[in-house]
C-alpha cells in the first residue's frame, strides 16, 4: 500500500461507518450522552471527588437543554427516532441521557430497549428536555447540557455528526479541540485530501482488493435494511410499492423499477425509524444508502464478482464524498443529489465504463437534478431518493452511450472538477436564503 493510498482509505473510513437512526437526531443523542456520562461519572475539577453524581436509574431526575444549529433542526423535525414510533429531538436527546454510549458513535442508541424508550418517554412528557435553536453560524452544531441538582455537564459536537469538539463539568473545561481560522477544528477535512474524480477512478482500479474488501459491509448492511423495508409497512412504503404486482402495468419489471424499490425501501425503513443501521456516507444514512443501493441491485441482476462490486462501491462512495467536501455536511441542496450522482458513476464502473464516461455521468447528473432542495429529514425522503436513482440510472447509460452534457449548459463545465465547484457554490453559497426559508416555513406550520 503506498502513503496516498493509505491517506484516500483513512477518509473512506472516516466518512463511511454505521449509523443508527437519522444522523441528526443522532447527532444529538450523542452529545447528550457524552454530557450524561460526565455527570455521572463526576468528572469535575477536583481530583478528589468520588462517586457518581447520577446514576442510569435516576437520569429522569435530570433537565436537558439542547442547542442547535437550524440544519439540526431543520433534519431533526420529521424523522422517526428508532424503537420509539415517534420523531423529533426531543425523544432523541432524552433517549441519549437514559441509554446513550457515546463510545458507539453514529450507533449510540445501539443499546435501546423498552425500559429505555418508557423513561425516555417519560422525560419528553413531563417537560425534561428543552430544544432551542444555537445563535452560531455553523451549519451542524450541537450543545447538550444536563442538570442534576447542583450540577451540570455538557459536550458540543461541531462540523461533523460525530465529532465532539469539547466537554465541560460544572462549566469547567474538561476538553476542547484547538479551533482554527474559519470556525472549523484542526482534524483534517474532506477538501484537505485533494481529491479528483481522476484520481479516485484510478484508485478504484488500482487499489488492491484486500485493502478494500472492508466496503462490502455496505453490502450488507444496507441490502438488510431494504429488504426490511420490503416486508415491513415503513413509512410511505415507496419501495414496497414500486415492486407491488397490482402496479406491475405502470412500473413494468425491468431494472429500474428493481433499482429504485430496493433503495427507496431502505430509506422508507429507516426514516420511520426501524432499528437496523444503515452504513453511511458523509454523515448522511440515507447518502449512504442511495450511493450504494443501485451499485448493489445491480451486482445482484448481473453475477458481479465481490472485488468488481467492492471497486464500484468505493468509487461511487469517493465520488460523493469528494462531491460533498465542496457543500459541507448539511445544505439546502438534497443529499439525494451529491449520492445518486456516486451511484451513478458506480453503475458506469460496473458496465466497464472509462473515466471519460465517469465524467459524463457526473456531468449528466449534474445537469439534470441540480437544485433538489432539502426540506428536512422525513418518510419523504424516499420519494426523493427513489427520483435520484432514476436520474442516476439515466445518466449512466447515456454516459456509457457517449452522451454528456454540453459545456454550453447552465452550470456544466469542460473541466470536471469545476462542474463539481460549481455545484458546491449553489449548494452551500447560493441556496442559503433558501435554506432560510424552509426553515421558517417548518417551524411555523
């Protein structure tokens, strides 16, 4: 394994790992059990303190203050909390005070039982846990704190799902990751690793199979969960109903329908809450799922060898995450836009595509559902998912065809690498007033 190879799967594995439920809410359930384990833990200033503060039995006695940034929010309003049949942040912040490992990461709820969910439900109803918007200018930012008595504990996530940039007992600083110029943190993001589009299609084909057969846990794990959403009655059920017979007239047998059931069903399951984790891409459980589902169908239709699908997989994973670098973790744009777009290309790759004809798919997708905008997290985002794969199927057969859109075309550049800033700056410049108002528009309904 060569140093640059070593540096492309240590951002593989920190953007592609497990998560258990919607991240956001999620997000906020890890934070309130990092607070929760200092309080009872009694990490406070003086070395001398002994025992625990508050215990697993007594967390209902605690109040909760949970700060968030209108992303949060915004992710958080709609979606199904695992276990529960109910949505929100509130659920899910008391959840992470009652049985929260902050150890677990995006799985934090991973220990969730019935005896939980009761005093989890019993905190929300009697007014435990209070949820306001942040005044920060920070797209994904969480701060939880817990009151026990005299005391308090509190942990703040910043900038991705599961990184804690700092802790604090009884407003004392336990923990605090050094910040540099323009908010961030010092780990290394996204953008740092300098990708390309050439250099991740080199990389898939190069790379060898044994230092790569680890992305066929996202196999697994999301082929699970749609197959769930199949036989379940999850959310809108748009994947159950693509495959339904008494639709057969309208939605034929072909491909398509195959490819966009399967992933519309993983996201119809997991947004209404079922318990099964999704193997994630950026942050994002339903990213991950549309980046990997048709990849996966379409090895399940065609006899693909284990190391074909696993270079197609960390292809179409690359190209989102390096397509995502450019908009930040949350947006106004759909994420559904940035994953489609890396299963497209993973569909190109699997029908021997070059990287010209990678290109092309981006190009084409890009130039297709540009614009898709992100009104929360919610059952409907199946419908949007099942629209991405579409366009994601159609743009990699007109690329294989030799067909790319033209330079000539709204965003679309000769160079592929400046079509993906393009698509970065409306996301993350041009779409902020958008994003604004979708906001005030949730919160007022």
């Amino acid at each position: 394994m060569t140093r640059r190879e070593g540096e492309i799967l240590e951002l593989i594995n920190k953007e592609v790992k497990p998560a258990l439920g919607c991240t956001e809410p999620i997000a906020v359930a890890l934070a309130v059990a990092k607070a929760a384990e200092i309080l009872r833990d009694g990490r406070g200033k003086d070395p001398d303190r002994k025992g625990h503060i508050c215990d697993h039995c007594e967390a209902r006695n605690a109040s909760i203050l949970v700060e968030v940034s209108g992303n949060i929010l915004k992710n958080g309003m709609g979606v199904g909390i695992p276990g529960t049949g109910m949505v929100g942040l509130h659920i899910a912040a008391a959840l992470g005070s009652v049985c929260g490992k902050s150890s677990y990461g995006l799985e934090v709820l991973h220990d969730l039982d019935d005896e939980s969910i009761a005093q989890a439900k019993e905190m929300v109803e009697k007014g435990k846990v209070t949820v306001k918007l942040a005044d920060t200018p920070l797209k994904l930012f969480v701060e939880a704190t817990i009151t026990c008595g005299p005391h308090s504990a509190s942990a703040q996530i910043k900038n991705d799902h599961d990184n804690i940039t700092g802790t604090w007992f009884d407003h004392s600083v336990l923990s605090s990751k050094e910040e540099v110029k323009g908010g961030g943190t010092e780990e290394r993001t996204t953008l740092d690793y300098h990708l390309t589009v050439k250099e991740i299609y080199d990389f898939a084909n190069t790379v060898s199979f044994e230092d790569i057969r680890f992305i066929l846990a996202s196999r697994d794990m999301n082929l699970a969960l749609a197959k769930e959403g199949l036989h379940g009655d999850y959310g809108l059920k748009v994947g159950k109903t693509l495959c339904n017979p008494l639709y057969r007239e309208i939605y034929g047998e072909d491909f398509l329908t195959y490819a966009m059931s399967m992933t519309a069903a993983a996201s119809d399951a997991r947004m209404a809450g079922c318990t099964l984790p999704a193997m994630s891409n950026s942050g994002s459980g339903n990213q991950g799922i549309t980046v990997t589902m048709p990849v996966i169908a379409y090895s399940l239709k065609h006899d693909v060898s284990e190391e074909r699908l696993a270079r197609a997989l960390v292809l179409a994973h690359l190209v989102a995450i390096h397509i995502k670098g450019y908009l930040g973790k949350l947006s106004a744009l759909c994420g559904c836009v940035i994953a489609s777009t890396g299963s497209s290309c993973g569909i190109v790759y699997l029908r021997g595509g070059s990287y010209e004809n990678v290109c092309s798919a981006i190009k084409n997708m890009i130039g297709n559902i540009t614009g898709m905008v992100c009104d929360g997290a919610k059952v409907g985002c199946a419908l949007k998912v099942a629209s991405g794969v579409s366009s994601s199927l159609q743009a990699a057969v007109l690329a294989m065809d030799g067909t790319c859109i033209s330079s000539n075309d709204g965003i679309i550049e000769d160079d592929i690498e400046k079509t993906i800033q393009n698509l970065g700056r409306i996301g993350s410049v041009g779409m902020q007033s958008t994003d604004s108002m979708i906001l005030e528009i949730m919160v007022c309904k």
